[in-house]
C-alpha cells in the first residue's frame, strides 16, 4: 500500500485548511444574508460552474437524487440555520464530525455492515463528547443551533450511503449533481421561512460576495476536487483520518477570526468526539488493509 506522498499530503492539509476557513466565511456571510438564502447563493454560483458536467443517468437515479437532496440542500440548510443559531461556532465545527459515527450507524442498517466493539467505542466517544459540548454556557444559551448541526451530519451520513447505493460516479459529475438538486431544495426552504433575501441582495457588499465565492469556489469546487482525486489515487483508509485536521482548522480560524473563546467543555468534548471519530476511521483502516 503506497503512503501519501509528501505533495499530496501537503495538499491534503490544504484542503482541511481550506474546509476549515469555511466556516468563518460563512459566519461573515451571514451578517448581511439570511441563512438559507446564503446556501442557495452558494449552490447556485456552484451549479453554474458545474453545468458541463451535469449528465443525465440511467439505473440508480433515486439513489442519486437522494444523495444528493441529503448531502446537498437538506444537509447545509440545517448547517447554515445552525451556524446562525448557534452560540458557539467551534463546537459546531466539531459536532459536524458526528458525520462519521452517524454514517457508520447507516452503513449497518442500510449497508448490512458489521461493526465490533471498537467502532462502538469510537461511536460512543463522539456522542459523549458532544454531549459534554452541550452543557458548554455558550452552547446551552442557544442548544437549536448544536441539534440543527447535528442534524445536518445525519442528513450528510445518509446522503453518503445513498451515493454507495448509486453506484460510481465522477466527483465533479456527483457535484453537479448536489448542485443543481439543491437549488430547488433550498430556493422553498428559503422562500417559505425566510424574508429579506432581495434586501440582502441590494445592499451587499464584498463581505457576502467573498462569502459566497469562498464557499463555492474554494471550500467546495476546489477542495472537494482535490480530495476525491486524491481519495481515488490512495486508499480511503489513508486519507480519511487525516481530514480531522479540518475542525482543527476551523476552531483555530474561529479563535483567531471570530475572537471566540474556549470554554473547558469545549475543549474536553472537542478532544473526545474527534478521539472517537478517529478510532471509527482507524478501525476502517485496518479493516481495509485486510480486506474485509
């Protein structure tokens, strides 16, 4: 098995740095924009660039198409909403990574996956952790937005079963395809919850432009091409663990962009929830190393 070579791991790190700014872009971007408005300004600056790439397909579309609501607009809808909600940005960063656990639940009940007590360990790490998160005072000031996160991580797992159950498909196929799925998604979330969108247009500046561009272009058009080309040259199992740098990344950015400060349960649940996310990607790894 070939390790990452240097240039690709350094690229790697990149991308979780690139995911992990994402966050404070969007928090900057939310200052003039409601929430699922400024998701569908997103997708809809990445469906533009994605349009060649959008191909109709035959065999396991509704497993495609639910990819792609889950993964796309349902996912980042509740992402966006939580991030507004939310009193505390870091431990949103963090309770993302509940992602892993979540999918692997999925992956036993949809996937006939069997899991042993290690990745039940790691499972129950991660909900600790972010349990220990929740009684954070700036979290329990506003605990919707944490459920809200989290429940765009379930949303996100289901959507990546979804995309095994699909069948393959190119990354920036796949992309266009989360792209122009949630624009119809997110433009009735937004239409029927939020108000102020047109106002938001007319008086932006370069702060929600440079949100929307970031977010599109650099977090998800950049960044996600390049993991999926990597993911496709090495083995999952390599580059897996090496994403949890991305909420590293962000409560990093957050502490040094936001001036967020750092509770003790922030930290102690933080630790605790990626420890289990890594036990959950490390057994995956050697269960891939020996071919199961």
């Amino acid at each position: 098995m070939n390790s990452l070579a240097p240039r690709h791991l350094a690229l790697l790190v990149l991308v979780c740095a690139a995911w992990g700014f994402n966050l404070v872009a969007i928090h900057w971007g939310m200052a003039q924009s409601p929430p699922i408005f400024l998701s569908f300004l997103r997708f809809a600056t990445l469906a533009v660039c994605l349009v060649p790439f959008l191909k109709p397909r035959a065999g396991d579309f509704g497993w495609l198409l639910l990819a792609s609501v889950c993964s796309g607009g349902l996912q980042f809808a509740l992402l966006f909403v939580g991030i507004s909600l939310s009193g505390n940005l870091s431990s949103v960063a963090i309770a993302g990574q509940l992602g892993v656990p979540f999918t692997t639940l999925l992956s036993i009940l949809l996937l006939g996956e069997t899991v042993r007590w290690r990745r039940w360990a790691g499972i129950a790490m991660s909900v600790s952790g972010v349990c220990i998160m929740g009684f954070d005072p700036t979290v329990l000031d506003s605990p919707t937005g944490l459920w809200l996160v989290i429940g765009g991580a379930a949303s996100g797992a289901l959507g990546v079963v979804a995309v095994k159950k699909a069948g393959p498909v190119r990354p920036l196929e796949l992309q266009a395809w989360f792209a122009w799925s949630s624009l119809p998604v997110l433009a009735a979330l937004t239409w029927w919850f939020e108000d102020g969108q047109l106002q938001a247009l007319a008086s932006a500046d370069k702060a929600l432009l440079w949100s929307v561009l970031y977010s599109a272009l650099v977090s998800s058009l950049f960044a996600h091409t390049v993991f999926f080309a990597l993911v496709q040259r090495y083995p999952v199992s390599q580059v897996m663990p090496i994403t949890l740098l991305a909420p590293v990344f962000s409560v990093a950015f957050v502490v040094m962009f936001v001036g967020e400060a750092l509770g003790w349960r922030i930290w102690v649940g933080g630790l605790l929830t990626l420890a289990g996310v890594l036990v959950i990607e490390l057994r995956k790894r050697r269960l891939a190393e020996a071919g199961a």
